[in-house]
C-alpha cells in the first residue's frame, strides 16, 4: 500500500449541501476501492492563481489516504468526469506503508485530537469561572466604595 495526497478544486458556487454530497462521493469510492482515508481537511473558498472556467476562485480540499494505483485510477476517472470539480493533482507521499501502522496512527490521531478538544474546553471553563470571579470582585468593590463614599458624605 502507497501513501498518497489529492488535492482538488471544487467549483465555489456549489451549495452546501451539493458540496457534502460531493465530498462524500469521493469518500466512499475511496473505501470502495480498498483505500484507507487518514485525513480529509476542507480548506475553503480561496482565490485561484488563475480563472479556471470563468471561475476566479475555487473550494480547495485535501485527502491522504492510503491506496492503490487503481484507487487512483478510479479517483482520478472520476474528478475527470465530474463538472464540479475544476481541478485536481494526486502526489505519492511514501511508497510502502502497513495498512495496520496507517490506521493504528489515525487512531493515535484521533485520540490526540479529542484530548486536546477536551484540554480546551477544559480551559474555557476556567476562563468563564475566572472571568465571572473577577466580575463578582469588582462588583463587591463598587459597592464597598459606594458605601464608604456615603459614610463620608454624612460626616
């Protein structure tokens, strides 16, 4: 199995919805063919270099996975026969990775992923409490200056 990167160019002006069903086109005929996908980054809207079909920008999106030359094969046919996607390029990123190591890493991935997610969800919770504390102090502190002003004032 090789270690492989697609990077293509969707038309921009597809909405949402057509866009996940593309995405997910390309997703499944990916494990269709045996791959294994280890990432799949949705770069956005982005302005192109040049026009490409009277289009002056174009939805990026990248893929690695591991596969096959029939994978690719299959990829490329359709990106070929597809109106919506613009553009395409397919890079070999290594020639011989172990299906198990591919996917035990993209389990070691996730995993890292969600405790990072949790860490910073982790430390919202303490900004809101610390912020929501600071607020109660200065709070207190008004009122106590409030009142010693007033004391003051009856002198």
């Amino acid at each position: 199995m090789r270690m492989y990167e697609t990077i293509f160019i969707a038309d921009p002006d597809l909405q949402d919805e057509v866009r996940k069903t593309l995405f997910e086109k390309y997703k499944s005929i990916l494990v269709q063919e045996g791959g294994i996908l280890a990432n799949f980054d949705d770069w956005g809207n982005k302005k192109l270099a040049y026009e490409i079909a009277k289009k002056p920008r174009g939805h990026y999106v990248c893929m690695t996975y591991g596969g096959t030359g029939e994978l690719i094969t299959e990829l490329e046919r359709n990106f070929r026969l597809d109106d919506k996607v613009l553009k395409y390029m397919t890079i070999l990123l290594e020639k011989d990775v172990n299906p198990d190591a591919l996917k035990q890493q993209i389990d070691d991935e996730a995993k890292a992923e969600a405790e990072a997610e949790a860490e910073a969800e982790a430390a919202k919770a303490e900004e809101a409490k610390a912020e929501e504390a600071e607020e109660t102090s200065a709070d207190e502190t008004v009122e106590v200056e409030a009142e010693t002003e007033e004391k003051e004032e009856e002198k």
